[in-house]
C-alpha cells in the first residue's frame, strides 16, 4: 500500500508539471502589464499566470492564519 501511495503521488506530481510545462510552452506571446499605473516589463503570458498563482499560493495560507488569530481574540 505504501509502495502505491508514493506510484500514485509521482504519477500524480508527473502530470502536473507536464500540464506546466505544456502551458508554458503554448503561452509565450509577450505582455506588458500595468499596476496602479506602474508597467511591469514585459514577460510571457505565461510567467505572468504562473506568478500570480504562487503569490496566491504564498498569500491564502498567510491570510488564513490571520484571520484564525483574529477570531481568537474576539
């Protein structure tokens, strides 16, 4: 069970980064974005996409964790 547990978790990790990398791959026209009237140098769709997400990724379990210590005051 052990041994299938890590098979599926590299199957798993295997497609995912498939998907990335394909989704790089299809998405290298570039763009200029613009925030609060600051333009960022232009980067790939696709990098553009991919930074959002992780700042996501890094911002949700922070906020989550704030917004836990602020119930527990109350």
């Amino acid at each position: 069970m052990r041994n299938f547990r890590r098979l599926a978790f590299f199957v798993a990790a295997l497609l995912v980064a498939l998907v990335i990398v394909l989704f790089v791959l299809e998405n290298n026209q570039p763009a200029t974005l613009l925030f609060l009237g600051w333009p960022a140098p232009e980067l790939p769709v696709s990098i553009c996409v991919l930074l959002a997400l992780l700042a996501g990724m890094m911002l949700g379990p922070f906020l989550s964790w704030f917004m836990g210590k602020s119930r527990l005051l109350k």
